[in-house]
C-alpha cells in the first residue's frame, strides 16, 4: 500500500472532515493511499481564493458525473445485479447533458471526458499506470477505473481492508463547487453595493475596479471588467458614417462581447460597431499568442487589452524584440507590428474607468460586470433558490 504525498491548503481540511466522517480514525490512511483524492486534493487549491481565483470545473465534472452514475446503477450498495466490469457503460449523451446541469456547468464541453482528466492525472501520477475514465469510443461509453475507487489500507490489527472512496469523492466536489459558488455570490454582491456606495463615493468605486484588474484575478473577470468599463467610454463616443455623403448620420459606438453573442469569431473578444474594429484580451506578453491572433483574421488589425502595467511603448517594444529573434525578417516582423492597432493596458483601463465615473455611467459598468459575470461563470440566480429546494 503505497502512500502518496499530500500538499496541504485551505481546502484540505475540508477534504479531512468529510474523509473522517467516512473513515473515521482511518481517513488519513485512506487520504495517503489514494491517487484520486490526491488528485483532487490539487484540483481544489482555488476554492478559498475567492471568485478572482481560477475555478475551471470541467475535470473535476468529469469525475463526478461517471462516478455519480456508478453510484446511482448501485454497484457501491450491491443494487446491481451485475459487477462493474460486466456494466455497458454510461452514455456519452447521458453524461455530457448531466455536466450542464451542474453549477457553473452549462458551457462545458466533451474535453475533459474525453481527454483532459485522464492527461492530467497520468502529468500528476505517471507512475499509477490507470486513468480515471475508462471510454469505448465506437459506442461512446464510459466508465470510471473501478480500481482508483477501491483504497486498501492496513488497520491498527494488522488486518486490510478496502474502501470504497466512491461517495467521498462526490462530497469533496460538491463541497469545493459550494465555496466556489458562494465566493462567486460574493462577488456579485460586492458589484451591486460598490455600484450604490459608488453614487455617493466614487473612490469605493475606482478601488473595486483597480482590484479586479490585478495581476491574480481570474483571466475572465479581467476580461469581463475591461468589456463592461470600454463599452462604457466607447458608449460616449459618436462617429458620422453613411453610406453615401447625402446620408450621413451620427452613431454611438457600440461594443459587443462576441462570448456573449455565440459569434464563430476566431478567438476574437470584443467587436465594435459601426468601426469594425477587433479587440483581444491577453494576460502575456509572448510574440507568438500576438501574432497567432493577427493571423486568425488574417492579419486585419487588432487592439489587444493586456493584463499589465507596463505601458503600451514598453509592450509594443517587447513584442518587437521577440519577433525579431523569432521571424528575424524585418519585412516579416513589420507586417506583424502593423497589425497591432492599438494597446490598452491597466493604467488605461483605470483613467477610461475614472472618465466614465465622472460621467455619471458607474450604474451601467457595475450592471454590466454583473451581467457577463453571470454568462461566463455559467451562473444563474435561480440555482441559488433551486439549492436551498434540495
């Protein structure tokens, strides 16, 4: 019975109570026997970092939705009138629309039951030489790796014992998706009272934006706050455009979230009517993720929002330096650079913010940060009314 090494974070200790209420005096042992929990265990360092932490459910879904139906066919209770191994499978379809159904789930797609996990966990554990899903892609069945459920451990009289980790392991993902969910609640609600303590003190205001434009907050609240705060200044802008000079009108410049829009855009994440123009949202500063993006729309240009506070030059001239050591043709290099329209960093997005508080349009970014924050974290508030029912 080999052990495995456990990393201790705040999350835990929670997988440690619910293990104890399974294992009593031997959860420990179980813990330390266990890939999965393991696993699991690394999977969770987020839950108690608040919505800015990274929360990507897709594997931890994965596991839940075909250990859920291994649970609900019986083969834990013995309901079953047949072993796991003689089982047709669980359907793909089955699986897939049951991931949906989970909190934050309903834009999930097949990667991690069809690929992620099982990569991941061998990256975590090379060595174990099983992967947790099991798949039978002719006939799109899956199952769990009954083996990875069963931890046998040696007891205080030297007797072993397996168990089955099977209901643990579900407990330990509904407990992270719930302080995930109640850190997301939690930043839903901060939005709504900074956009009324903002009315009369704009500052709480400016300081709630200038944090969820910090180097550790999730890429997709970055991504929601810069569209909610550009749309607004944008929104206060006019252009004369027509299709002939006699029919030439005035028109707001709007933004559009293309996420939001289900459009086949490319990659692209903000598009601007009546201009045209292409906006892209990036965390880094690589050459080739740049010109990955030119290159999607052929190289038409784009203005990329950046997570930094370096300045637009610094960032621009760091791009250059890269491509040149990368392409080292000038006339290619040059190409790339022109499509580059324009750089927003953070210092921008906080003085456009500033503008727009002044402006008196706080409401509208603070609304608009609650609206896509609910579409890109899959959130509704009826599953909070349809939790409190179970």
């Amino acid at each position: 019975m080999s052990k495995f090494e456990i990393t201790n974070h705040s999350f835990t200790a929670s997988i440690n109570s619910i293990l104890e209420k399974h294992f009593g005096e031997y959860a420990k042992d179980v813990f330390e026997a266990s890939p999965l929990l393991g696993y699991l265990n690394n999977k969770t360092k987020s839950a108690n970092r608040g919505s800015k932490a990274r929360g990507a459910f897709a594997n931890h879904y994965a596991l839940y939705v075909v250990i859920e139906d291994y649970l609900e066919k019986g083969f834990l209770s013995g309901k079953a009138n047949i072993p796991y191994s003689k089982y047709e499978g669980a359907r793909f379809s089955d699986l897939f629309r049951r991931q949906r159904e989970l909190p934050f789930g309903a834009k999930l797609q097949n990667h991690g039951l069809n690929a992620r996990l099982n990569d991941e966990f061998k990256k975590f554990y090379p060595t174990v030489g099983k992967s947790p899903i099991v798949r039978d892609v002719e006939s799109q069945r899956y199952w769990f790796q009954e083996d990875l459920l069963l931890v046998q451990i040696r007891q205080k009289n030297g007797k072993d014992v397996t168990y089955n980790i099977a209901k643990a392991v579900i407990e330990v993902i509904d407990a992270y998706v719930a302080t995930k969910k109640a850190a997301f609640e939690g930043f839903l609600e901060a939005c709504r009272k900074i956009a009324e303590l903002g009315k009369e003190n704009p500052e709480h205001a400016n300081d709630f934006v200038i944090q969820q434009l910090k180097q550790n907050v999730d890429a997709r609240v970055f991504e929601i706050v810069s569209y909610a705060v550009l749309k607004a200044k944008y929104g206060q802008q006019t252009v004369w455009i027509g299709d002939a000079k006699e029919a030439v009108s005035e028109e707001a410049l709007i933004l559009y979230k293309t996420g939001r829009t289900n459009a086949n855009d490319g990659g692209i994440d903000f598009v601007m009517k009546p201009l045209g123009r292409f906006f892209q949202v990036t965390e880094t500063i690589d050459v080739s993720k740049y010109f990955l993006d030119i290159d999607k729309v052929q190289r038409f240009p784009i203005t990329f929002v950046v997570k930094s506070d370096e300045t637009a030059e610094q960032i621009r001239s760091a791009i250059r330096v890269q491509a040149i050591a990368k392409y080292k043709i000038e006339a290619v290099v040059e190409t790339y650079m022109k499509a580059i329209e324009e750089i927003i960093n953070v210092k921008d997005l906080v003085e456009a913010f500033s503008e727009v508080v002044k402006s008196g349009s706080l409401q509208e970014v603070m609304d608009e940060i609650v609206i896509q924050s609910k579409v890109e974290f899959n959130y509704s508030d009826d599953e909070e009314l349809e939790s409190d029912d179970v």
